[in-house]
C-alpha cells in the first residue's frame, strides 16, 4: 500500500467521518473568510487534501493537492500524496508521474521512491519496480518493507532464491513481519522445497493467526506433497477468515479430486462458483470432476462455460474433447453409431483446437490418437501416438494404444515392439503382456511354414 506523508495520518484515521466533514468544512470556511498568506493557503489546503485522502475521498485530496500546489509548486509533500490518491484510484501512469516531481524536488525523498515502486509493480513493470526499491534502500537500507516488495517482484520474476534472500533481509529487520514469511514460503514452494514452505506459513501464522493467504499457502505447500487431508483443513480455515476467498473451495475441490471424491469436488467447485461465478479455474475443474463421474453432458456444459470466457484454454478444449469421447463410445456401445461420430468427430476437432493454441500439447495428441482409434481411423491414430511419444517419450500408455493399432493393421512386429515399450516404463501393464502374447501368437501363425 502507497504511504502518505503525515505526521498526522494516525490521528485522521482514527477520526470518525463526521469530524472529518467537520475539519474539511472549517478549513473551507476559514479560508473563504478573509486574505490569508500563500503559505497559509498551501499548508492548509495540504491538510484538507490528507482529510480528504484519510476519508478515502481521492478525487477530493487530488483538488486540495492541486490547490496547493498552484500556492506552492515545490512542495515534494503535496506531490508525493497527490500520487498515493492517484494510485488508491488506480492511475498509476498519472501517480508515478507525481512522485517523479517530488523527488525532482528532493531527490532523497525514498518514500516517494518507495512508491513509485509500488506503483510501477502494479503496472507489471517489475524490473523499474526493483530498481525504485534500491533506490529508496540506498537512501534507507532498513526501509523492510522496500526489501519485502523488492522480494514479491524478484518472486514475480521467477528469481526465487534471490527473493528469498530479500525476505530474510526484511525479517532480520522486522521479525513478525508476517507477510514476508507468508512469501518466502510460496518461493520456496515454487523452488519445490515444501517442507520448509510449511515452516514459513506456520511462523507466519504465529503472528497472524488470521492470515488466510498463509493458510492458503499452506494447503498449496501440503497438496503438493500429497498430504491432501491436511491441505483441505488449511483451505476451509482461510475460508472462514475470508468467506470471500473463492480460490479456496476451489483448491479444496482439486485435493477432493486427487482423493477420488468426485461428488464432494463438484459440492467444493460450486462453493467456489457461487462466490465468483465466472472462475474460470473452478468452472474447468468442476468439468474434470464430473467427467470423472461420467457425466458427460455436463462436463461439456462447464467446459463450454469456461471457454466462454476464455476461448484459447486449451485445457478446457483438451477435456471438452475427451468427455465428448466418452460420450460417442458410450452411444456406440447403445448401437447409436451416427450420434457417436457426429460426437466423436467434434472431439477430434476440439483437440484440434487445443494444439493450435499450444503444439506441445502431448495430451491432446494423445487424446486424439485414442479417438481416432475408436474411428477404426489406424493410421491417423498411429501418427498421433508417435506426436505424443515425441513430446513425452515416457507415457507408457500411449506406446500400449499404439501397439493396439498396429494389432489391428497387421504389423505385429512394430505392435509387439510398442507393447515391450509400455512394459518397460510400467512392468506390471497386464494388458499389455496379455497384448503381446497374443500379438506373438499372431505373428507366428501368419509366418509362412518352410518343409
């Protein structure tokens, strides 16, 4: 949060709103009552702008600032709090602009340089941002906050252990300060070191038991080392100290669905949904659990929901395709042939549209071959698989699907040589060995006998 300069800050937010509509009409009214000195005029139309900033009224601080700069252009206070009502409004660009002027002025003035940075972070400009920060460190090397900051956008950056090094400066500074445990945390987690996340969040937690990012946090830390249990009771805690907090059902719903409790999952999603309709996450999610389920048609509905919103998620696309298989091997096993390809066809195209937004996509690939397969289309299929296998050279199951169709085609050699490949990475594949043996027994028979 952008920071004023006042001594009286404290004082004016702890006034009720009505005497601060009393102290901006007595200034109004002491000022309309006789001549009063340029300096009088700045200092006290200065005062009415940090009332008015104290009152959350910006637009209303932005006149007084202004009135009191056209007294007294060289105030550094004056600009350096019209860009903090800048930046509570969100003009960045515009609030930026006023701290450059205070520090044009004073040059010193490291809060000003301090938000500046701020604002800069939140215009995504994260490497001046950083650069803002040094600035007010050299001026003010124990400025905890500067390094706190410096650290979310090295963070922001992906330069996790420098972040963390700026975190622990923060705290040998300030040793409660909770927000800098909370995100050294989530950048030791991004640096795959859990166990130590969790040690942050719970420090953090020490001196802000309500803290439900580090609750949150927590629970990310958790799910990732497959402690699932655990990571729902972080989620619901952070959720009852925030109930807006709708990234928490929706992670609750994604450990459910590691668990397999696909039912409790859509019950979580739609916790999340009903906070924030349009998630797109928890809308995507909810159609993985409920194809899970086997409900087809409306795993596509939410799928269809989220690509409403975002049309190139290719996840989406990659799962609309797969429950719109589903769907045509289930209307196939009903002797609806027509229905599943026209429902199969649209599965195909789906995955089609999923690889045009990310060619990499070896899901999709495989998705599609697995599709193509169930068209009796072999070739195709086959094509797909090896896309796939180049990808991720280690999906056992795509080498067993292409080993199927190369059964089919006849060419049992190429099949037997997929199957092997599928029971190297997974030695226990009893389809697979089952597979073999009988492609090995079709190769022999098909052998012409020599006398």
């Amino acid at each position: 949060m952008a920071k004023p300069e006042l001594t009286e800050w404290d004082e004016y937010l702890n006034w009720t709103p009505q005497q601060r509509r009393d102290r901006i009409l007595a200034i109004d009214h002491f000022l309309s009552s006789d001549r009063h000195s340029p300096d009088a005029i700045s200092y006290l139309r200065f005062q009415q702008g940090n009332v008015y900033l104290a009152d959350q009224q910006f637009e209303g601080a932005i006149a007084c600032y202004d009135a009191a700069l056209a007294v007294q252009p060289d105030d550094p206070d004056a600009l350096h709090n019209k860009g903090v009502a800048l930046d509570d409004l969100g003009r960045y660009e515009a609030a930026i602009a006023s701290y450059d002027g205070a520090l044009a002025i004073q040059p010193d003035k490291h809060q000003s340089l301090y938000n500046k940075g701020l604002a800069l972070s939140n215009l995504g400009r994260y490497e001046a941002a950083i650069a803002s920060y040094d600035g007010a460190l050299a001026i003010q090397p124990d400025l905890s906050e500067a390094l706190y900051s410096k650290g979310v956008m090295l963070s922001n950056l992906g330069h996790y252990e420098a972040a963390i090094a700026c975190y622990d400066a923060a705290l040998a500074i300030q040793p409660d300060y909770s927000d800098a445990l909370n995100n050294k945390g989530v950048a030791l987690s991004n640096l795959g070191r859990y166990e130590a996340a969790i040690v942050c969040h719970d420090a953090a937690l020490t001196f802000s038991p309500d803290n439900h990012q580090a609750l949150y946090n927590k629970g990310l830390a958790l799910g990732n080392l497959g402690r699932y249990e655990a990571a729902i009771t972080c989620y619901d805690a952070a959720l009852a100290f925030n109930p807006n907090y709708y990234e928490a059902p929706n992670n609750t719903g994604n450990a459910l669905l590691k668990l397999g409790r696909n039912e409790e999952a859509v019950a979580s999603y739609d916790a999340s949904l009903a906070i924030r309709p349009d998630y797109l996450n928890a809308l995507y999610n909810k159609g993985v659990a409920l194809l899970n389920l086997g409900r087809y048609e409306a795993a596509i509905a939410c799928c269809d929901a989220a690509l409403a919103i975002q049309p190139n998620h290719p996840d989406a696309l990659n799962s609309t395709g797969i429950a719109l298989d589903s769907l045509g091997h289930k209307l196939q096993k009903e002797g609806r042939d027509e229905e599943a390809l026209v429902q199969l066809s649209k599965g195909i195209a789906c995955y089609d549209a999923a690889l045009a937004i990310n060619p990499d996509m070896h899901e999709a690939f495989y998705n599609k071959g697995n599709t193509l397969l169930r068209l009796n289309r072999y070739e195709e299929a086959v094509a797909s698989y090896d896309v796939a296998l180049a990808l991720k050279p280690d999906k056992y199951e795509a080498f067993y699907n292409k080993g199927i169709a190369l059964d089919v085609l006849g060419h049992y050699e190429e099949a037997i040589a997929c199957y092997d490949a599928a029971l190297a990475i997974q030695p226990d594949l009893q389809v697979a060995i089952n597979n073999k043996k009988a492609a090995l027994q079709k190769r022999d028979s098909s052998r012409p006998w020599s006398t």
